[in-house]
C-alpha cells in the first residue's frame, strides 16, 4: 500500500492517491483541477485509477473528478446527499468497497456541509488511515457557515456547527489513537480559522491537541466553532454547484481563453484584473483596473474581489506569467470569465500617487485611514486607531462609505491587499488623492492615534 499526498500551496489544497500494490489499483481523493499528476502517478506505478471519491461538493477549488472519470472509466463515490449531476455510485455510511487488501468504507460526517463524508482505509481488517475531507483538520475543524445558500442541500450555520460536535465525536473520536488523519486542507486555507502547518496526524494526536475535539457541551461548542470564522469569497458558492455538476475538462478550458494581442482593443465596461506588480501598475494602468498582482495566493484574492457573475480581462507583466494565471484562475473556475488575457497594460491613462509616508507619519490625523484587513485582525492588532474597517473583499461594494473630505490612506498587515484595495477605491473618490501605505505599515507600531 501507498498513500500519495498532493499539495496545492496556493490554495491550502491536499489530494490523495492510495495504491493497492498487489493490485495495481488507484483511488483519488479529493482531486484537484488539473488531472495531470494523478495521471503521472498512476503511470509511474504502472497503475489504473479505478474510482474517485469526493469527500463534498468542495468550495474553495475545482476538483476534476468528472473528468479524471471520462478519462479513465473510474467510478465516482459521492454522497446520495450531495445530489450529482454525474454519473457516481452513492456513498455513505455502511457502503464499502475493497481493492486488493485494502478497503474503503465511508461515514457520515456533516458539520462543514451536510453531505460530507470521512473514508476509513482498512488493510486486512486493521484501521489504517482516515480521509476526513473538510470535516476535521490538524488543529482544527470545518466551518460551518458556507451552506446556508449553496448546494443540494443548504443548513444553517448554528445546525451544521451541532451536527459537527456529534460528527466529530460519534464518528472520527472513536477511531483508534494510531489511525492517520489526512484532510482535505491545511494552513491557509479559508475552510477553517486556525489550521496547523502540519499536513497530517493522528486520532489520539488530535484528541490531544485539537481545541474543537477537548470536552465541551454542545452549545459551548457551537458557541466556539462560529466565532471569529473568516471571510466567505464571493466564488465558493459558485464553486459549490460548479462540483455538483463537474467542471469541463481543465487543459481545453484553459485553451479556450482567448489571447488577444498587446494592444488591442477592449470592450467597453468590462473589468480590467491587472496583475503586474504594484510599482508598475501605479505608474499607469487601464481606468478602473483593479491591482490583484500575481502571488501565492492570487486565485483566492481573486475569488474574493470578483464575482462570478462579472467577464474580465486578465492582464499579466508578460507571456509565462500570464499562462500560469491562467492555470490559476482556472483552479476556482473563473477561466470561463475571462474575456481575454493579455500581456501589458492596455492603457496607462490612469496612475496612482506614491504616499509621502514621512508627511503621514507626522500628521495622520490629516489622512482618512482605511484599514481592509479582515474584521477579526483589525480587532486584535489595531494599528491607526480611529480607522475605517472595510474588510477588501467588502470593498467594491462598500467604498462609497469612505469620506472624501481628507486624502485617504488604504492599509492591510504586509502591502498585498493594499495594493488592491487602492485600485479598487481610487476610481469611487475621483475628487480625492487615495494612497496606499503598502509595506511601509510594517514601520507602525499599533496604536496611532489619527483623529
């Protein structure tokens, strides 16, 4: 037997491949978009995929495993709750199914969604491993609050966080200590608040150490797992359907977006993303772009700025650049948006005005500061106090809230978001000098005092 981990860094995202040596037979976990490395794998070990499991309609990425199917014939095991589209074998507690010595029996587990599932793997009747999807991580557990309005089925958070206290304890807890925990997610990821770095565990490790599974009540529980979880991007429900029905096949998706050549003209109205460096997109850039620069986590950022209902135009510093983008906004679905992807800006008639930080630092009360960190961050570690919080991902919606009687200074914890949160202000306050503090907030020690 081997169990292959695959790691997503950019979104947090680990897949799974468990071989049957004696068999030859494969089956995938939770797979990712692009279907290539399965393929490498299974060629390597001179093996057949043979199924594929999805542990629930995923979220926060596209999982290929219509495809992966198509492709090889394997069986796709869901569960009856999640309501396929595809083709699929149902799955759920009680069902089975072995491959040489190994066999797969899945359980039940809502809480992060009301059709998860958890697969023990068994070798010759012994509990080797479990697959927990986005049920239980390492050091914490799934969020509860993304189905209220996605999916087959939808629950309300506060009925989802219940079914997770039980979840966890009727069906993972009485595992056996020494079982291996591999989830769906690590640090990172938006599917939970406090993810550990570590990319595997244990049941009694896990027990030991893991703040959702020490002895609570049920509505000390509850109470605990929906505080302080983080933001919900706007492309995870979309997501959510885009698996329930199958993405199309990822490497002529991507094919499919047209490139048209530097220069050429664009349609009115459509949203520019431009994802050149920050120095370089203030220095001009098309009207109204926003400044999403290319980065570990871009398709995240992304999701969480663009709505799956809106087209756009992908502008990249130049050709690689551009490619891998493509790749990565096809890892949440978003290629199909793309109107076109291009190389260079397609206009420089609007700038963006460095920010005299030394002026700002002597008199920030002349400055209307606005802080886009996510609410729980700027709640714990204030760093202008006085700010506006408008978490980025509310502020395209939101931006008309800021007062333009003062020159205003966007801020985040390290620069990034920043970058984007000017781009996206700038265009609302015409009238209104808009700076982005970028890296030098590392120079501030919470807490300023602006007035």
């Amino acid at each position: 037997m081997k169990i292959e981990q695959f790691e997503d860094k950019g979104l947090a995202h680990f897949s799974y491949a468990i071989l049957s040596e004696c068999a030859r037979e494969i089956v995938l976990i939770d797979p990712a978009r692009d279907p290539q490395p399965y393929y490498d794998f299974a060629q390597a070990n001179d093996a057949k995929i043979i199924s594929v499991i999805e542990t629930h309609p995923h979220a926060d990425f596209v999982s290929s495993h219509l495809e992966i199917a198509r492709q090889t014939g394997a069986t796709i095991r869901v569960s009856k709750l999640l309501g396929a589209d595809y083709a699929h074998e149902p799955f759920d507690e009680g069902d089975s199914f072995a491959i040489g010595k190994l066999t797969f029996r899945a359980l039940n587990t809502p809480g992060h969604s009301p059709d998860s599932i958890s697969i023990v793997l068994s070798r010759e009747g012994q509990d080797v491993a479990v697959f927990t999807g986005d049920t239980l991580f390492i050091g914490d557990v799934g969020r509860p609050d993304l189905r209220e309005k996605a999916g087959n089925l939808t629950a309300k958070r506060e009925e989802l966080a219940r079914q997770m206290y039980h979840s966890l304890r009727e069906k993972l807890m009485p595992l056996a200590d020494e079982v291996l925990v591999y989830p769906a997610h690590g640090a990172g990821s938006l599917c939970g608040k406090a993810l550990s770095g570590a990319n595997s565990s244990t049941i009694g490790a896990e027990k030991a150490g893991n703040y959702a599974l020490r002895p609570l009540n049920k509505e000390d529980f509850v109470q605990e797992l929906l505080a302080d979880q983080p933001f919900i991007p706007k492309y995870f429900g979309y997501d959510v359907a885009l698996n329930k029905a199958g993405a199309p096949a990822y490497a002529p998706s991507v094919q499919q977006v047209e490139r048209p050549a530097s220069g050429a003209p664009l349609e009115p109205g459509v949203l520019v993303v431009d994802t050149r460096p920050e120095a370089e997109f203030k220095q001009g850039h098309a009207a109204g772009a926003l400044n999403i620069q290319q980065g570990g986590k871009f398709e995240t950022w992304l999701g969480s700025i663009v709505g799956p209902e809106e087209s756009f135009y992908l502008v990249a510093a130049d050709e690689k650049n551009l490619e891998n983008l493509i790749r990565k906004t096809a890892k949440i679905g978003y290629e199909a948006l793309i109107k076109g992807a291009l190389v260079g800006s397609p206009s420089a008639e609007a700038t963006l005005p460095p920010l005299d930080v030394n002026a700002f630092r002597r008199h920030p009360e002349n400055y209307t500061v606005v802080d886009i960190r996510n609410a729980a961050e700027a709640k714990a570690e204030p760093l202008f106090e006085g700010a506006l919080n408008i978490p980025v991902p509310e502020l395209r919606e939101r931006a008309g809230e800021i007062p333009a009687g003062k020159p205003v200074v966007v801020h985040c914890a390290g620069g990034y978001r920043s970058a984007a949160g000017a781009s996206i202000v700038a265009p609302v306050l015409p009238a209104t000098w808009v700076f982005d503090l970028g890296e030098a907030v590392k120079s501030f020690q919470p807490t300023a005092v602006i007035h």
